[in-house]
C-alpha cells in the first residue's frame, strides 16, 4: 500500500511537511538544511526564530503549540518539527 498524498487526503504526509519545513527554513536562512541537522547548534535558528515557527505550524497544520510543547528540543530539527505537528495533529 503507498502513502496517499495531500491531493487525495487533504492531509499533508509526513514527507510533505518535511519537505515544506526544509523549503521554508531555506528559504529564510539562505542556507542548506538536512531534516536531521540542529538548527540550534548550527545558528541557523534562535529562539525567536523558533516562535515564528510556532506560528507557521500553527497556521499551516491547524495545531496548537502551546504549553510543554513550546520547548526548544521539539524544534531542534525538522524531523523532531515534523513529528511534533504529527504527534499534535493526530491528538
């Protein structure tokens, strides 16, 4: 069985939103991104970077980062971004 796509769910895949985050993150940092890169340790992100991801998320995905999701390590690469928008979408 293959993993439907968005166009036939109307759901992102998880390979869809980590193909957006990667696109988006470089996008804005002018830099190349793997998914399992820290973008802390890098510099690549600050923390206030990280809150405008919050947002993207959030108006993206219709998830609610809120609480002890709102902790550094769920945004320290895009596959932990991606599994944390799964983990809240699914919830």
């Amino acid at each position: 069985m293959t993993e439907q796509t968005t166009a036939e769910t109307g759901v992102p895949t998880p390979a869809e939103i980590e193909s957006h985050l990667l696109e988006f993150l470089e996008a804005r940092t002018k830099s190349a991104v793997s998914p399992d890169l820290d973008l802390f340790a890098s510099g690549l992100v600050s923390s206030m970077f990280a809150m405008e991801l919050v947002v993207l998320l959030e108006q993206r995905y219709g998830v609610a980062v809120v609480g002890g999701d709102l902790k550094l390590d769920n945004f320290r690469t895009v596959q932990r971004i991606t599994e944390l928008v799964l983990r809240l979408r699914d919830a």
